[in-house]
C-alpha cells in the first residue's frame, strides 16, 4: 500500500467517525451529559454535609413591604420656653446677726397689709469640743482618749411674733431651750395686722430672711 492511499484512508475512518458521534442520543428528559451542570427543575441536594440545614428556623409568612399610602414622619417644633415664675415675696430683711450676753434681743414692728410673713432661720450654734478619757469598748479594753464636738447647752434662739395692741403671741419657734435641735425653721403668720417681730438668743450666729405678701 502506497504512502498516498495510507493517508487517504485514515482520513476516511477519522469522517467516519465523528459522523457516528454527532448521531448519538441525548439522554433521556433532554439533559445534556455534561456532568458539572446542574438542572433547573430540581436543586441538588447536599447529602449529609457542612451546609445541610439543620431545620432550627421555621418558614414564616414575609414581613409587608411599606407602601407609599403610608404618613410620612413629621418633625415637631420644640415647646416654648417657659418664662420662670416671679418670686411672690419681699424680702424685708435678709441678715446675719450674732446674740450673745451683750447683744441678746432684737425687736422690730410691722404692719402686715398683704399676707403671709415668713421668717426663715438658720442657727449656727456654739459649738464645744470635750476630751473624754474612757475604757475602749474593743477586746484590748484599753483606756483611751476621745474627742466629743457638740453645741454648748448655752446655745439657743427665738423668734416670736406678737400682736402689737395685745401682746399675744401669734407665733413662735426657735432652737435649744424648749425647743428641737433643728438649726433651719419657718416662722409663718397668715393674717394681716400690726406686729412685733423679736429675736432672742445666746452664743449663736443666725441667718434671717424676713418676707412678706406683695406689698
């Protein structure tokens, strides 16, 4: 067999067979054989791997899209300042004065055309330090000593209103004596009328604010 027709022969065999391939059936439901591709109708399943659900979330109904019938946010304007409310009184006094054995009383009249009259104080008192030589209450039960600060029993205030035509008290209040410890008190008269105002005290510094109604 010459060169020339070993040629021509294979070439007639290589015809023939890519003839008989572009005749094969496709598989069965129209797929192609292409093994890396998947099929649109049914999603491969993962069989027992990494990214298998679990079934933990349950399907639910999908939240409702706004929609454009819907109101809009609006912006609210800030409320207006409120103007601060005028103060009521007039102050007739506002002082600090020290009582002791040379200055102990003080006096004033006042006719009381708008009710009320309040009288605010503040006693600052005498105070006392003491050095007490005691028995410790802990286990060494040794003796020790101990500082003691408290107001002197020679401190004490009162301020009384009375009626100027009768002297009748129509209010009183004050610190030490027979009255409480309490070092800030109101002294409040709610009628009108002609009265006298007095301090009394000892070894105390008092801060006194003395107002009225509108005058």
């Amino acid at each position: 067999m010459t060169r020339v027709y070993k040629s021509f022969f294979l070439v007639a065999v290589m015809v023939l067979i890519l003839a008989s391939a572009g005749c094969a059936e496709l598989p069965p439901g129209g797929e192609s054989g292409w093994s890396g591709l998947l099929s649109e109708s049914e999603p491969e399943e993962t069989p027992g791997g990494s990214d298998a659900d679990p079934g933990y979330l349950t399907p639910a109904t999908p939240y409702p899209t706004a929609t454009s019938n819907m109101a809009s946010p609006t912006l609210s304007s800030p409320p207006p300042e409120t103007a601060p409310t005028p103060d009521p009184y007039v102050t007739l006094s506002n002082r600090t004065a020290q009582f002791n054995a040379t200055h102990a009383t003080e006096a004033f009249s006042f006719d009381l055309t708008a009710p009320p009259l309040i009288i605010d104080f503040e006693v600052e008192p005498k105070m006392i330090t003491r050095v007490m030589h005691a028995k410790s209450d802990y286990k060494d039960r040794k003796y020790q000593d101990y500082t003691q600060t408290y107001p002197s029993e020679e401190s004490w205030f009162t301020v009384t209103v009375r009626d100027s035509g009768s002297g009748k008290i129509v209010a009183q209040d004050g610190f030490g004596k027979l009255f409480s410890a309490d070092t800030h008190k109101r002294v409040f008269v709610g009628r009108s009328g002609e009265y006298l105002i007095q301090f009394d005290g000892n070894d105390v510094k008092v801060h006194i604010l003395v107002r009225a109604g509108g005058l």
